[in-house]
C-alpha cells in the first residue's frame, strides 16, 4: 500500500509537482498520520520514492528511492 502525497512548489520561476510515495502496512499508525503531512524525514521510511514533474516541459526528473 503507497500512500501518495501531491505538493506543487515554484523554483528558478518554474513550476513544479512533487509525488512522494511511502510504503506502509494498512494496520499502521503512520496511515493516518502520512494522509495528513509529509514524513519528517523521508529517508528514514523504507519502500518510499519521490518523483519532480515539470507540467510545462511533461517531463518527470529527480527520481529517488529509499
């Protein structure tokens, strides 16, 4: 089960989509918690990954993964 995250954020003018993606166990306490906010660190959640889309350009970069 992923639980997928959305923020869009502005950098050098451009605009930008992040996705984060974190792996968890239905039954876990972190469920509820990571449909409300962001991990504090996403390096510490095994299974996670992030992805960039640039809209304008239809392009994804950056893809990283714990």
């Amino acid at each position: 089960l992923y639980i997928r995250q959305y923020v869009g954020f502005v950098r050098d003018g451009v605009r930008y989509l992040y996705v984060n993606a974190v792996l968890v166990e239905k039954k876990s306490p972190l469920v509820g918690q990571l449909q409300k906010a962001f991990p504090p660190s996403c390096g510490d959640v095994n299974g996670s990954w992030g992805i960039q889309y640039d809209p304008k350009a239809k392009q994804f970069t950056g893809f990283t993964t714990k």
